[in-house]
C-alpha cells in the first residue's frame, strides 16, 4: 500500500497503488502505467488478476467512482514511493489499522472480510 502524499486527496492515507483509466486505455493498461509511475516497478497486464471492486455513487454533481482491485504475483523492481507519501507491504492483520480512504477501506473488507 501507499500513504497518499500532502497537498493531494486524502493526503496521509495509506491506499492501493493505482488511478484513473485514461482514454482509450484499458482497466489494466493504465494499471501497469500507474504502476510505474507511483512505484517504479514493472508489471503485466497478462499477469494481472481481477481481486475485487468498490464504487460510490454520483452525487452533488460529482461523478461515481468505481475501483477495480488486480492482484499480481510478478513484477520487475522494488518499490519506491515516486510521488512523495511512502509505501510498504503488509499482512492483512497489519492493514486493518491504517488509516483509508473508505474506498480503500471497502476493498479490504472484500479481500479479508
């Protein structure tokens, strides 16, 4: 995961790695570019496995969001914290208390319940 870095949306916030699907990309091709920008590792679209979804509704004006969750157990690299914040791995027991968007938050209670 990754604390989202000050001066951005939930600065301070420790998240799943990834963002928004530009145009005329794919779900998992602009995975495997954020990916590379946020953390400076190599990985694969075709190594990617779909893990789960949380999305919130549209409301005052604002679009929904949705985010598709993908886990990997290949990649190229060491993750570095390329846009400020930090980032570590951690065992699901050590997610719990971290501190989540309530995306982030949804996601964790579908992959661990």
């Amino acid at each position: 995961m990754q604390r989202r870095p000050d001066g951005k949306a939930h600065a301070g916030l420790w998240e799943f790695p990834g963002g928004k699907v530009e145009t005329g990309e794919t779900p998992r091709a602009a995975l495997v570019r954020e990916i590379a920008e946020e953390l400076g590792i190599a990985i694969r679209e075709s190594d990617l496995q779909p893990a789960g979804f949380a999305e919130t509704p549209a409301s005052q004006g604002r679009p929904g969001i949705m985010i598709l969750l993908y886990t990997t157990q290949h990649w190229q690299g060491e993750p570095v914290a390329l846009e400020g914040g930090e980032c570590g791995w951690f065992a699901p027991v050590e997610i719990a208390p971290l501190d989540r968007p309530p995306l982030d938050r949804e996601l964790c209670r579908g992959l661990f319940g």
